[in-house]
C-alpha cells in the first residue's frame, strides 16, 4: 500500500521572531499557507503583520526562527524564485512618465526567461489591463492617475508575472465599493481557476471575511487564532443573541444554541412571537474578542480554534 506524501506547504514558518533593538515585534510565530489558499493576517497596528510579510518576501531579515517561501529560504533566494513571487505593496515610487502600459510592458519581459511549458508568463499586458480597470487609462502618464488608479496598477505590476504565491499588503486602500469588489472577483480569479496561492493583510474585516479560506490573527508578537471565520466565530465569540416580542414586551437572550432556544420558544409561545431576531457573532466580534483577551493576558490555545 503506497503512503500518499503531505503536500509541502509553499509558505511554512516556525518561531519567527523578530527585534528592533530592545523592542521585540515578533515573540514567536508559526503558520503555514498551502497552494491555492487565501488567507487574511489580521492584527491591529503595530502587531507586525507587515514586518511578517516583509520577512516571507525576503525584503527583511529575522531576529530568529525558520522561514521557507515555495520550498526556499527568502533571504538567499534568486531571481528564478522571486519570479515565482508577487507583491503589492501598501506604497511604491511608480515612474510617473511612463503610461500604465508601457510600464506593465516592461516588467512582463523580466518574467519571459523564466516561461515554462507548464506555467507561462507573463500575462498578456491588454488582458491584465481590462482585468484590473485601467483600459481606458492604459496610454496616460502615470502622474495624472488617481489614487484608485494608481493603486489598481500597483496590483497589476503585482500579479504581471503570473504568480504563483501573491503578498497583498492592504490591497485595497485607497478603493472605492466598485473597485474594491472587482479586485474581490479577481483575488478569487486567480486562486480558484489560476491556483495562485495568495497570503494578505488588511484592516476590512467584511474584506477578510469575504475573501479568505483561513485568517490568522496576529497579538503581541505571536498567532493568537487560525481557522475560518466560520469556525473562528463559532469557538471565540459564539454567543448568539435571541430578541423577541411577547405581548408587547421586548427580550433578549444570550445563548451558545439559537436553534434550540429558538424552538423551545416557539414551542412554549407558537404565533405569540414577535419579531424574532438571531444576531450571530461576527468576525469583527471575534477579532475584538481575541485582541481584547490577548491585552488581558489571556492566551486561548489555538486548538480551541481550529478549523
């Protein structure tokens, strides 16, 4: 009987730690991200998501711990790995002559030694520039663009050379509602038809929600939860809320099982219920939750949080 072999993950960190003289951002961290994941790193400012994305995109070098990105140290990877590797920064210094076109052009050809038969690249520049929004301002000098625009095109110059494993550092800020739900239909583009592996930070809980397979939440230097915001709500915050009306009076109700009680309630009351509300615990009450018990000095196992 042939054993099947665990697929490696393509981003794999144990106890990350990393110290800007006395002060210590990172205490500890460990995670992994396997192919074809979306995942969220939530964590308040100053928690040190960035540094952890820094340090996985080999810009940054750790205080201590093991870190491989696609089977491979970043701190010593080559330019055959980092064309493996796309990133949108929060902010870069763009070339404000140059037309999102010709820019988008140029960097593509950096990615055409690196083609295989089995994962061409790049992108076909016309297409990646419909796909992003920026068509109609494809032949404009990068200076005249937006904020939005400009930002589309920061994601554009992220995903040119058909990653493989995408950083998103607050993608979308900057976004209005329409840009910012296109850019959700193409995050899910690319992980469900392209395969892309894709590891983000951001402070729009609805965003993580929306978007990401798992969600990890960064306190005080270590991964405090990891699960899917279904099962991070349901274990770290799952106290629902039951309101009624009965013969013109208002209740509510605290409880870990809305089915039941709600049944129960409708057993004992039938149609004497009025405007019957089950509000479920949210992502943003779990997110608040776990940060709260972290400044607290409660540390919740990561096993209470599974997926």
């Amino acid at each position: 009987m042939t054993r099947e072999v665990p697929e490696q993950p393509v981003v794999r960190v144990r106890g990350l730690r990393m110290s800007y003289g006395a002060h210590e951002v990172l205490t500890g961290v460990d995670f992994d991200v396997h192919s074809g994941e979306v995942v969220c790193l939530l964590g308040p400012n100053g928690a040190g998501k960035t540094t952890t994305i820094e340090v996985l995109e080999g810009f940054r070098l750790p205080s201590a711990g093991d870190v491989e990105v696609l089977g491979t140290d970043p701190a010593r990877a080559g330019d055959a790995w980092r064309a493996r590797v796309g990133v949108v920064l929060q902010s870069w210094r763009d070339h404000g002559r140059w037309t999102p076109r010709r820019l988008l052009t140029q960097l593509g050809g950096f990615y055409r030694p690196y083609s295989t038969s089995t994962h061409p690249r790049p992108y076909d520049v016309d297409w990646l520039l419909d796909t992003v929004g920026l068509t109609d301002d494809a032949d404009r000098r990068i200076a005249t663009l937006s904020g939005g625009r400009r930002r589309r095109l920061d994601v554009a110059v992220g995903i040119i050379g058909r990653p493989e494993l995408l950083f998103l550092d607050e993608p979308t800020a900057g976004f209005d509602p329409q840009a910012r739900r296109d850019f959700h239909d193409l995050v899910h583009r690319l992980s469900d038809l392209e395969g892309t592996s894709i590891l983000l930070t951001t402070h729009d809980l609805a965003e993580a929600e929306r978007l990401a397979d798992r969600i990890l939440i960064l306190a005080g230097g270590r991964i405090v939860a990891d699960g899917s915001a279904e099962a991070l709500t349901r274990r770290v915050a799952g106290t629902s809320e039951v309101r009624w009306r009965l013969h013109g009076e208002r209740f509510v109700h605290a409880t870990d099982q809305p089915t039941s009680f709600v049944r129960q309630l409708f057993e004992q009351h039938g149609d004497e219920v009025a405007d019957l509300e089950v509000r479920r615990a949210s992502l943003e009450d779990t997110y608040i939750a776990m940060v709260a018990q972290h400044e607290a000095g409660v540390r919740p196992q990561l096993e209470e949080v599974a997926r």
